[in-house]
C-alpha cells in the first residue's frame, strides 16, 4: 500500500471550506433597537456573496406596523401603538444561497406629550394721555414650567414685565401717535407662543365740563339762621378721599358752577358756605359725575 501524504489532503480539505466560505451569503446590518409612536421606523439590511438580480426577501416575526419588501429586505414603517416585537429576522436567498439575520427586538415607545404652551388676551387697541393702560396675558403652559415673556416694538411709554408679560403705562402728551406691530411672545425654554401684532392708537385727552348746582342754606348746623352768607367753596377730584381742587363762588346769590377742562373720568364735588365774618360752613356729602 502506498503512503497517502495527509498534509496534502488537509490542505485540499481547507482550500474547498475556504472556498465555500467565501461563497457563503451574508446579510447585515444593525436595526434600530427602539422606535417611537407616530414616528417613521426605517431599516435597510446589506446583503453580500447573493446571486444578483436574483435576491429576494422574506421575513420572520415583521411586525405588523411595517410593510414587507420582497426586493430590499428593507423594515418601514410608522408604529401606532406601544409595544415590545421580539425575535424579528430578515432572510435572504438567490436560490442558491441562504442567509438571515441573528434574532432582534424593536421596543415602540409612547410618543411624548406637546408641551403645552398658549398665549391668549385681547390687548386694547386705544389708549389716552393721562388714562393709565394696562394689559396682562393668560398663558396655558404645563406644570412647571419656566416661563420668559419677552416684547417687540414696545412703545416708550409703556413698562413690561418679563415674568408675567403684562404692559402698563400712561401716556403723556408727548405719547400723542399710533403704535404698530406690538408683540408679546412667551418661551419656556423650547416652544414658543406670541399674540397676534397689534397696534395701540394714543389719543389726546378728552375734557369735559360739570355742572354743580345747590340749595342756599338757611339755617346753620347748630340751628340758627344762616345771615351773612358771601360765597361758596366747591372742593373736588378723582377720588373721594383727595378733593384737592378748589374754587371760590365770590357771590351769595350764586347756586350754580361750570367746572370746565375736567379729563374724562369720575369726579366728586362738595360744597360749603362762607360768611361774611369769613367763618365757613360744613361741607355737603359728596357727590359724584362721569365725564366723558
């Protein structure tokens, strides 16, 4: 019997697995392990040692959020619910060879919620010299959240306050002229929501005349009869507790005034008597008009 040279044999043995090895498909890849819902899923496997032209796809557990692409092996798709599919593999074949992708798992997650972020209000479009102004937002926002308020094209003669967005302010003669394109915006640090532009139109101030008219007194508070009456004091303002105007009615005869170049608003009067020894009467209760 002849030798057999078994070198030479295992060395053939090698070169036909090194062969066949070489000849072997394989398909890879590395899928995204999670996904999203209502977000687009996208996987596209590469495949090498195929039959070209003559590759085609299946799969085994695809889940049902994603279409199949017998051409491709590609995995695509917009989950729609949350959930946990195992065990997915893409296989591949040309007729000849095989391959298919090791087991894996996309975890679909819930999407997160919008931030909430709303700005609403409705901002006076007029204001008066002399009138104070003031505008403040409401804002829906999630709880938590740190709010910034910012302003565009803010009139001189307003304030604004970064923390609650509001604008406050009373124009001044010098105001007189119209303000356009005022924006009040708010951030919480990723969204952002702004009010429609607006326009604030400033107007001079309107005056307006009041008419008082009384009773010429005939008695004194203790009782007596009033003599000697000279004339009138009339004390009035925009608040009851600051009357701090004053006119002089120098007749005793006289029972009514004009009170002219008021500003428009709510203005309260009282009277009181003076005679002749310069001695004054109580004031009358006080009473109240609106002047437009």
């Amino acid at each position: 019997m002849k030798n057999v040279n078994t070198s030479l044999i295992s060395a053939v043995l090698l070169l036909m697995s090194l062969s066949a090895f070489a000849d072997q498909m394989i398909i890879s890849g590395t899928p995204a392990a999670t996904a999203t819902v209502g977000q687009a899923y996208y996987f596209a496997p590469s495949v090498k040692n195929g039959i070209a032209g003559e590759i085609q796809f299946s799969y085994i557990n695809l889940p049902d959020w994603a279409k199949r692409y017998r051409g491709s092996g590609i995995i695509s798709g917009t989950p729609t619910r949350p959930g946990v599919w195992a065990n997915i593999q893409i296989v591949s074949s040309d007729g000849v060879h095989y391959a298919e992708t090791r087991p894996f798992t996309i975890t679909v997650k819930a999407a997160k919620p919008a931030a909430v972020l709303k700005i609403s209000g409705t901002p006076g479009d007029t204001a008066q010299v002399g009138t104070f102004y003031d505008f403040t937002p409401t804002v829906l926002a999630a709880v938590g959240s740190t709010l910034t308020f910012s302003v565009q094209n803010k009139p001189a003669w307003l304030q604004f306050n970064k923390s609650t967005g509001s604008l406050s302010g009373t124009p001044t003669t010098a105001s007189v002229a119209s303000y356009a394109n005022i924006v009040v915006s708010v951030s919480n640090g990723s969204t952002t929501a702004a009010l429609p532009a607006y326009t604030i139109a400033v107007s001079p101030q309107r005056t307006g005349t009041a008419s008082v008219s009384w009773i010429k007194p005939t008695r004194n508070t203790d009782g007596s009869t009033t003599s000697n009456i000279s004339g009138y004091f009339i004390r009035y303002g925009t608040s009851i507790a600051a009357l701090n105007k004053q006119i002089v009615i120098a007749s005793a005869n006289t029972t009514t005034a004009e009170i002219t170049n008021l500003p428009s608003g709510t203005w309260y009067f009282e009277i009181a008597s003076v005679n002749s020894a310069h001695i004054q009467s109580a004031f009358s209760p006080i009473v109240g008009d609106l002047i437009h």
